[in-house]
C-alpha cells in the first residue's frame, strides 16, 4: 500500500509539474486516479507545503475550480555544466526560475573541478540567500562517461575512473548527483525545450567534444553500464584522423569545434582563435575557402545524423551545443539535405530535424532537473527502508 500510495503521489506530482496549473478534477481525468485519492492526496501535499493553490477557473454553472501548482518555494536545485576550462553554477526553484549564477576557470584537474564546483554551489545560495539544507540537489553535468557512482572517466581530457561524486560529497551535505553533460541537455530539452512531447528523439551536443542523448519511448536510454551515447566517438572513416579519446577516424575529429576551427585556419590562413568558428558562421558572404570547409562539415555530420537515424528511428533529431546550435541556424536546410543522403527514405521522412531551444545554459539547466526527477520519481516523500516482514525476522532469527 505504501508503494502504491509513492506511485500515485508520483504520478500527480509529475502531472502538476510539467503541466501547469490544473484542477483536481484534470489531474483525475490526466492521471486516471479517482477524485477521492486526488483529493486525499493533494491535501498531503498541501499541509506539506510541496503544492499550492495559485488561482481559480470557472467550471459548467457550477464552483470555481481551485487551481493547483507544485510550490516553487518549496525547495531549490542547483545544477553545474563543467566545460573545457569554465564552470557553470546556476541556482533554481521549483518553478525552474534561475535564482543566480557564477562563471569559475579551472585546470581540468577533478580534485581542482570538485573543489571549484563546491565554491560555485556556495557562491549561489549566499547571493540568493538560501540554506543548504533547503536544496534537494546539486547536479553535474561533465564530459566524459559517467557510471551510477558518479564516477567520470573521460579518454578525451584525461579524467581516468575520476570519483566525483565522492569528492563532491566530501564537500558538502546537500546530495550530489552527476551525470554526462549531452544526457543533461537532452533532459532539458525533453523538459523544457525542442524536444517536448516527443516520445523519440535523439538530442545531439556539438562542442569541442561531440555526444548524444538517445530518448525511447520517454526515457534516456542508458546502455548496460550508463555508457550509451557516445556518438561522438562512433567510427566515420576507417583508419582516419587521431581523435582525442587515442582512436583513428572517430565523428569528433571531423565536426568537434577545435577541429572545424583548424580546418577553417588552415583553408583561410587565419590564426585559429576561440572566436574565428563562430565569426565565419555570421560572415555575409562566406569567403570561399571557409565555404568549402563548412561544406565539408556539414557532410560529415549529414553521415553521423543519418547514422542515428538508421539505428533508432527517432521522431525527432534536435542539434545544439557551442558549435552545433550555431551550425545548425546557418546551415540547418543543407543539414537536411545532406542527411537525406546517408538514411534510409522512411526513416528519414518520419524523422523531423530542429535546433536546441534552451541556449548556452542548457547543460546546467538539464543538471539542475536531475534532483528534480528524483523528488518527481519519489512523490516528494523522502527515502524509506522496506519493512522486514515477519517471514524474513523469522529465518534471521534462525541464522542467529
């Protein structure tokens, strides 16, 4: 009865928060719950502080209908993007309203990244001037793998096994949780963003380092092991150039930002400086060199899209990232096109291709849902241990 009890709680928290406000009679028709367990429930949740009333809506003749929403104020999040040298720390309620914000460098080092996302998380709940102990989370999203542990490894900038969620934990009590920076922009998508109402999609993250955030039927798909999505290092040529996990010919070391902006200095004579790729992608007209290179990119990643289309058969393909968002508004049609080269015709028809909607923050916006889809999951009740039945006290007994 208990875990029914979670499970219903769950349905209609989930209910409220991502579909707004609503009445105690939508959430039975929208949760299939009867209006007496609506109305029980609710009434938990709103000694408990967890919803609130926020309004009325006329009904047939009758009552006004008191409409419900999940109480922003109830609690905090704070979710963290861990880029190339920079991090990202942003504060949210429940209503997903950013609170503040603070920018840190860092050398790349885990120890140095932990300690700098630990002075991020504090430099944002003093601005706001929240207690810790009203934050229900704090999520990570970095690059690399990332197992259930919260262990990062990353051939691409060196992290091997990296415990961060231990080391995060070390540094403060408010709960870590970290996951893959592409998975977390998929979450925020899915969310908030391009992917909404979509059960299939597959959300790809063009950076310096290149991934993927596959959805099936609702839900990330994971791998195994949380590997999945990896797009990035996926083989495109044979035998071709170094890319930086050690492998040869890998998506990334053909549409990865780093490379796209030496190609573009090597075709234009232009020093490859950080603004150089994003310069030539607001260029009118593009010189031509840089127009061949960016030909060329588009190619390479028409193959990689039409890759993804082949094997998961999404509804939806949503590009974004520092380079893929950029790209992807300039060149969006010849995306298509390339990509209708390399699927296969029904698939590809079934597919639409759009762009992120969130913008540069979206890593830290999807890291900060993560605690959110914990309190969702949960009904907003908090862990318990499973009772021990009797059966079970009775062969412990024995045993003693």
């Amino acid at each position: 009865m208990r875990d029914v009890r979670r499970q219903n709680r769950a349905s209609l928290l989930t209910d409220l928060f991502h579909g707004g406000l609503q009445s105690r009679q939508q959430l039975g028709a929208t949760t299939s719950l009867s209006q007496a367990s609506v109305s029980n429930l609710i009434g938990e949740m709103l000694d408990e502080g967890l919803v609130e009333e926020a309004g009325l809506v006329g009904s047939d003749g009758g009552r006004p209908r008191v409409l419900l929403r999940v109480r922003p104020g109830f609690g905090f999040v704070v979710g963290a993007e861990v880029g190339e040298t920079r991090l990202l720390v942003e504060l949210y309620d429940l209503g997903m309203s950013r609170l503040a914000a603070v920018t840190l460098k860092h050398d790349d080092d885990p120890g140095q990244v932990a300690a700098r996302l630990v002075e991020g998380l504090a430099a944002v709940l003093g601005e706001a001037g929240v207690d810790p102990a009203e934050v229900l989370g704090f999520g990570v999203g970095v690059p690399g793998v990332v197992d259930q542990d919260g262990v990062v490894d990353s051939q691409s900038t060196g992290w091997d096994a990296a415990p961060l969620a231990a080391m995060l934990r070390a540094g403060t009590e408010v709960p870590i949780f970290v996951e893959n920076g592409a998975k977390a922009l998929g979450q925020a998508e899915m969310w908030f963003g391009a992917g909404r109402g979509c059960r299939h999609a597959v959300i790809i993250m063009i950076g310096t380092g290149v991934g993927a955030a596959v959805v099936v039927d609702g839900r990330g798909y994971r791998g195994a092991h949380s590997n999945a999505g990896e797009w990035g290092h996926t083989t495109l040529i044979y035998d071709g150039d170094l890319c930086r996990c050690g492998a040869r010919g890998c998506l990334e070391a053909y549409i990865g930002a780093d490379r796209i902006a030496a190609r573009l200095a090597a075709a234009t004579g232009v020093p490859p400086a950080p603004g150089l790729l994003p310069g030539l992608l607001a260029a009118e007209p593009l010189p031509d060199a840089a127009a061949e290179v960016f030909a060329q990119t588009v190619g390479y990643l028409g193959a990689g899209i039409g890759d993804l289309i082949n094997l998961f058969s999404p509804e939806r393909i949503v590009l974004g990232g520092t380079a893929g968002l950029p790209l992807g508004r300039r060149f969006l049609p010849e995306i298509r096109v390339a990509v209708a080269r390399h699927a296969l015709r029904r698939p590809y028809a079934q597919t639409s291709i759009s762009l992120c909607e969130l913008g540069p923050d979206a890593v830290a916006t999807g890291a900060a849902t993560l605690p959110v889809a914990r309190l969702l999951a949960d009904g907003g009740l908090p862990d318990q241990p499973e009772p021990v039945s009797a059966a079970a006290r009775r062969a412990s007994d024995r045993l003693r």
